[in-house]
C-alpha cells in the first residue's frame, strides 16, 4: 500500500541583508573661505569680512561676539561680504564667527555651516585731562532731569536694527581736517569725571560743512545737554553714525541722506572744550573706532 503520509520536504529561506550607506549632504562638501579686514583685530575695531564658499550660496548670515552679521552679495568678486565689530570690552582671546548658509539648488533643505576662529588683540589707548563747564561735572536737579530724558532719546534711536543695507562703498571721511583726539581715549574732566572718549574728534573752526560719511536714514535731529546739536544716522543692519557738539543742523529726522551730503555745520555745542566735530560710529550697541572703519575697502 502506497503511504501518502510523506514527511515534507525543507524549505530553504535565503534572507538578503541590506546594506543602507549613508549618501554625504551637498553641504558636507562645501569648501569655506573666510577674509577680514584689517588683518590685525583688536577690542573696538569695526571689521569687513569676506567669505567665498565652493557652492553657489541663496544667502549668508553670521553670529560674532553675540551679535547677528548680515551679509551681501558681491557679483564682482563673487563673494559675500558684511561687518561687524569688537567692543572696547572686549577681552583678548579667539573668539568664533558662526556661519550660516542657505544653498540655492537645495530649496532650503540644506544650510550648510562653518566656524572660523577670529584672534581679538588688547590696544593700548591713551588717557587725557579736559577742563569743561562745571555743569557738566556737576549737574543741578533741572540738568540731571534732562540728562535722563536724553538717554531715553538716544536709547530709542539707538534700538534701531534692521537688515536692510543703507550704506554702499567706501565710507568717507565727514570733513578734511587734522584728528585731534582719537577713539579709545579715557578721559578725566574737571580731575572728576572718568569716561571714554568713543568717537574720532576733527579739529575743525566753527561753521564747517559736515558730511554724512555714507547714505542712510536720519534717525535723530535734535540738541541734547551732552552731545549739542547731534544728528544720528542709521545706515542700516544696526550700523549707525553719530556727529556732535555742532553749531547748526541742516537735515531732519526720517529723513534719508546720501554720502557726502552736508548735514550741518560743526561746533562746540554741548560737553565740548572748543569747536570741533566728534565723529562716533556704533554697531549693534557697541561703538567701534571710526579710523579703522573710513580706512577699510567696500564693494
């Protein structure tokens, strides 16, 4: 009798293992390089910085001593450039510059980064003695209330930060003229007060035309108990100039200017020893020397 019962025959599985390799992102390959200007960084310089990347870039920003950099592109040299700035306080040391970009081709899915190590030297500044009115050594109850309402002034035009760049090329010098007091400077006036002088003074004779050193939007426009007749303007991406003590203003706040237009004619209005224009420069909170940001080379 034949048996049906058979025992089943085997079944060999044969499982393929498949090996996922990970394919490196477009922004992995990217090759950086980072310039500045001026080559030697010390606390209180204004810098240019320069970056060129391998792969076409749909924008570029930066993080640099706690602030935020904007970066615009230049067709010409084909690369991105914006500035930033040290702080008086800023202590010596490296500190990191933060990139961050957006490829073109990628539709925002990859944003590739890079750190570059920037090294911060300590300046030597020097220090002066000023004599001035006494009422700005030691102001009456009335002076001090004025003081007070000018820092509010100063702190709302100075809160001004957008991205939109104002300025184009070089920044010029406000008038020709001999320095006669430098950036960084600390002062003592009437042998009590200590401060810092963070401008570039011009030794020039009352009613000499001043210029804006670059286009932009007038901010402030208005006499104050310190500065005197003070005008501010905002060249954008939280970079703004300031020009003091002078004898007549000749623009308007909202008003926006171009570079080498007259804005007003210098001074000694305000804490002032004699005539003179103080030229100032901030960025983003901090004042930066204003020699170092005339001298550098802008698209």
């Amino acid at each position: 009798m034949r048996n049906w019962l058979r025992t089943p025959r085997p079944v060999f599985v044969v499982a393929a293992l498949l090996l996922t390799v990970p394919v490196p992102s477009p922004a992995a390959a990217i090759r950086w390089k980072v310039r500045w200007q001026p080559q030697r960084i010390v606390n209180g310089s204004p810098l240019l910085l320069r970056v060129q990347t391998s792969a076409k870039l749909k924008s570029l920003s930066a993080t640099w001593l706690g602030h935020g950099v904007y970066f615009s592109w230049d067709a010409t040299h084909h690369d991105w450039y914006g500035l930033a700035g040290s702080s008086l306080e800023t202590a010596p040391g490296v500190y990191t510059l933060h990139l961050s970009g957006e490829l073109e081709a990628s539709g925002g899915q990859d944003q590739p980064a890079f750190d570059q190590q920037i090294k911060v030297r300590h300046a030597d500044y020097p220090n002066a003695s000023v004599i001035v009115d006494r009422k700005f050594t030691e102001p009456n109850p009335a002076e001090l209330e004025q003081i007070h309402q000018d820092k509010v002034t100063k702190q709302k035009a100075f809160s001004r930060i957008t991205s939109a760049r104002e300025w184009s090329g070089d920044f010029r010098q406000p008038v020709v003229a001999r320095i006669s007091d430098v950036f960084g400077a600390t002062r003592t006036f009437n042998g009590k007060v200590q401060s810092t002088h963070e401008g570039l003074d011009y030794a020039v004779p009352a009613g000499t035309p001043v210029a804006a050193i670059n286009s932009g939007t007038v901010v402030l426009a208005r006499p104050l108990f310190f500065e005197g007749n003070f005008v501010v303007i905002d060249h954008g991406q939280g970079l703004l100039t300031l020009y003091l003590h002078l004898s007549h203003i000749e623009v308007k706040e909202g008003e926006q200017v171009s570079g080498g237009q007259v804005i007003g004619l210098s001074g000694g209005t305000g804490r002032a020893t004699g005539p003179h224009l103080h030229l100032a420069v901030r960025w983003q909170g901090i004042y930066v020397d204003p020699a170092t940001l005339l001298s550098l080379n802008l698209p």
